[in-house]
C-alpha cells in the first residue's frame, strides 16, 4: 500500500478526469475496447452496445442500461440495493462503529464529517458497503422512496477502494473524499454515501450536477426545503465517473437485511437487500 500514500491522488484523479473526457475517435474507442476486454464488460444489456456510440470513454463508463434490464421488487417495503457491485460488509452498526474490514473499523461521527446530530439519527442502526467493481453499471439509484435533505461534500484522499486496500488502509472510507447524501423517508432517515478513489474522476448528483473534482478542498453544506427534491424508488440520483463504493445507512429498528447477504454477495441494482419496517 506503500506507493498510494507516496503518489499524487488528486493529480492522478484529475488527469483521468482529462483523458475520459476526450472525445478524440481514435483514443476513445482504442481505451473503451481495452477497457471492455481488460474487464470483460458485459455490453449486452447496454444501451449503446458500440464504443463508436459514445462521445468520450466517461460517456462508456456510466453507460445507461436497456429499458428492462434491471427491474425493481414488487413489495414496497423491500429496500432495493441502489447500485450494481457486491457487498463488502453488511450488517448492525455498533453504538457508532462500523466495519470496514476484518480487523479494521471506524466511527459514523468521522464517516459523516463530525456531524453529530447526524451521527446520532444513525447510532445502532444498521449499514451496507458495496463496491463497485470497473466492469460495473455505475449509476446510482434510491433503494426507497424519499426526499432529500441535504448533502454534505468531505474533502479528502483518494485511497483505491479495491478488497486490498480496504482491508490494509485505517479508517479508509472516513479519509477518502465524499459526499454525504440525506433522505428523510417513511421508515426514517437514509443516508447514501458517495466514496470517491484513485482514478475517480468526478462525482455527481442529479440534482447538483457535478460535486467533485471540487473548486475548492473545503466542506460545502447544502440544505433542501421538505419536498424540493422527491425520489422514487429505483430513480437515478447519482453516479461516478470512474468505480468507487457506495454506503447506506438507515436508522435503528428500521431496516432488517436479508439474512443470506453476507460479504462478497453479489447485487444488482434493484434486486433486494432486505425490508424496512
């Protein structure tokens, strides 16, 4: 892990920005068909199948899917995993500590930038981590209905979010830059976490457009008035521009996971992670 605390990450993440954004025909197909055979990249349930169909590989990267490809469950109450990836932890958050890996763990007061009312809303509640590996959809969607109410940028590093690196790196998703999303819903407060790392060009949401990379390295808090912005479940709220991970809180007595998900289990977006109560 030694080469990632010595390497320039912001440069790094901001000339990725600059490459996956060239929109130069023959760069951008020759590194979308790289990337799709390096990954094996399952472009069948793709909208656009061709890399001639896109304007610059980030257009690739969050590629939309076919209409249909991915369905929602029946059952409202059944909270639907909001990206596509595999879990890396899943479970009860402890008083304020999650964790990150074995061996490994961190305090919902630093994940959330020291934001203690918000820290609070979560204690004993309970969490899930998912990763999003290169080959994966990555656009992000809400797991259940909600309005949001507000989002918080943290500035931080760009540590890869790779097994690796999560299971060597100290309190890795209280360090990395992220953006802190807030829903108030029927069953409580929900919080989905965006987690920036190396390479990550940019984070957006839909209603703010781009966040990151940021014009300036500081905490920016927004507020939203109760109803400004409502999601239904299965919406699009969000994406990256490069893979990252995705954290989800709700509060406690709120959420029960299915009993079968366990770390490494594989999700799509839409399939069920357990029902909210």
């Amino acid at each position: 892990m030694l080469p990632q605390f010595l390497l320039p990450q912001h440069l790094l993440a901001s000339l990725a920005y600059r490459i996956t954004r060239c929109g130069i025909p023959p760069l951008k197909n020759t590194l979308i068909r790289a990337f799709m055979r390096r990954y094996r990249v399952d472009m069948g349930e793709a909208e656009h199948e061709r890399p001639e169909d896109y304007r610059d590989f980030n257009a690739f990267f969050t590629r939309g899917l076919k209409p249909g490809a991915r369905t929602l469950p029946a059952d409202g109450k059944d909270f639907a995993s909001p990206v596509d990836g595999r879990v890396s932890q899943i479970g009860a958050i402890d008083a304020e500590t999650l964790i990150q890996a074995k061996g490994r763990r961190y305090s919902l007061h630093d994940l959330l930038g020291g934001d203690r009312p918000m820290a609070d809303s979560f204690r004993d509640g309970v969490y899930a981590t998912l990763y999003l590996s290169p080959r994966d959809y990555h656009r992000i969607h809400m797991p259940i209905d909600g309005g949001l109410r507000a989002m918080i940028y943290l500035p931080g590093s760009l540590f890869a979010v790779n097994p690796a690196t999560v299971s060597a790196v100290d309190r890795l998703f209280a360090r990395n830059e992220r953006v802190v999303c807030l829903f108030e819903t029927g069953h409580g407060p929900l919080a989905v976490i965006l987690v920036g790392a190396m390479f990550v060009g940019s984070m957006e949401t839909v209603w703010a457009g781009q966040i990151t990379p940021a014009r300036t390295r500081a905490v920016l808090r927004e507020s939203y008035p109760h109803g400004r912005y409502r999601y239904r479940r299965g919406e699009e709220i969000g994406r990256f521009n490069m893979g990252s991970t995705v954290i989800v809180l709700m509060a406690s007595g709120r959420l029960r996971w299915l009993p079968e998900l366990h770390a490494g289990s594989l999700v799509h977006q839409g399939s069920v992670l357990g029902t909210v109560r």
